[in-house]
C-alpha cells in the first residue's frame, strides 16, 4: 500500500482512554470518519453525510502517545455516493516504529440543498 500523504493527523488524549488503557475505538472510528468526509466532499463537490461503514477490522491498539495518521482514498463511487477506504497507522518510538491499526471502508452520500441524495458530479480524469 502506498497511502501517499495522510488526510489527518492527531495525537490522543488521556480522557480518549477506554478501561482497558488502550484509545476508546468511538475516538478512532471518528477521526476515520473526519478524513472520509473531507475526501468525499472534495469529490462530491459539496455537502456529505456517511451512510454506512463496511468491513471495519482492528488490527492492534491505538496507545496515549501514539501519532495517528489517516489516509483515505476513493473506493468506489455510485450514483449519490462515494466509498471510501480508510486506513490508521500509528507512529511509535518516537517515529522509530508505524503499526496499521486499523482499516475500514465508509460510504458517503452526496447531499443536496434539502439533505436529499443527490448525482455525484462528473468523475474528473
């Protein structure tokens, strides 16, 4: 996979913690659906709201003083909507050490000035 440059970065904070020590999975999930959002609407050309999220799997935990990094790149597009694959790494160590942690494919569909679905724009080459 060559992920090219990450839509986001963010760093978790102690209150994104869940019980376990680990980072809450709402807070990731979140953070993915932020950076499909901003890649949607770019290919949109406009309002999006994410309709379903598919084949969402966890690799390995995301620790407190990880660097997220969240790439996105279009999957599919259909008539009023957009998939979106979606995949986090983590950077540890310092930078000495990157781990996926977790990758999922959202679907987005284009909202007009009613929030209805509406066409997707023509796909520029």
């Amino acid at each position: 996979m060559n992920p090219g440059e990450p839509i986001l970065r963010v760093v978790p904070q102690p209150a994104d913690i869940n019980a376990n020590g680990h980072i809450f999975g709402g807070w990731v999930l979140s953070q993915m659906d932020i950076a499909g959002g901003i890649i949607a609407g770019r290919v949109c050309q406009g309002p999006v709201a994410t309709v379903a999220i598919e084949g969402m799997s966890f690799h390995a935990p995301i620790l407190l003083r990880d660097l997220i990094s969240v790439y996105a790149v279009v999957e599919r597009r259909g008539r009023t909507s957009v998939a979106i694959k979606i995949d986090v790494t983590a950077s540890r160590d310092r930078g000495e050490t990157v781990v996926k942690v977790t990758s999922g494919v959202f679907t987005f569909v284009a909202l007009d000035e009613n929030a209805r679905p509406r066409p997707l724009p023509p796909a520029t080459a």
